[in-house]
C-alpha cells in the first residue's frame, strides 16, 4: 500500500499572497481593460479579506 502525503494546509497569508499575484497577472493579461480591471479587483479584495481575517485571528 503506498501513502499519499498530505498537503500542506494553506494559511491565510499564503493565500492572499496567491491572490496578489493572480491580480497583478490579470493586469497583464490579454484582455480588455474592463475585463483586466475587474479581475484586478475582485482578487484584491479577496487578498484584503484574508489579511483582514488574519489579523483579527
């Protein structure tokens, strides 16, 4: 029987680090600036939620 390893659990701080970075793609990325725009905001806020939540932790 082989064992699976368990992921590592993700913290919130990795996370909205993730999200970070998923925002600053999605500036680059190839689409309209409306689109780029939206997507910028909507993975910062998520980024702000999670560091918020961590620090009321």
């Amino acid at each position: 029987m082989q064992h699976i390893p368990a992921r590592s659990p993700s913290t919130a701080s990795t996370r909205a680090a993730a999200h970070r970075a998923m925002a600053l793609a999605a500036l680059h990325a190839d689409s309209s600036l409306s689109v780029r725009l939206r997507r910028y905001n909507d993975h910062m806020t998520i980024a702000r939620t999670l560091e918020s939540q961590e620090v009321a932790a």
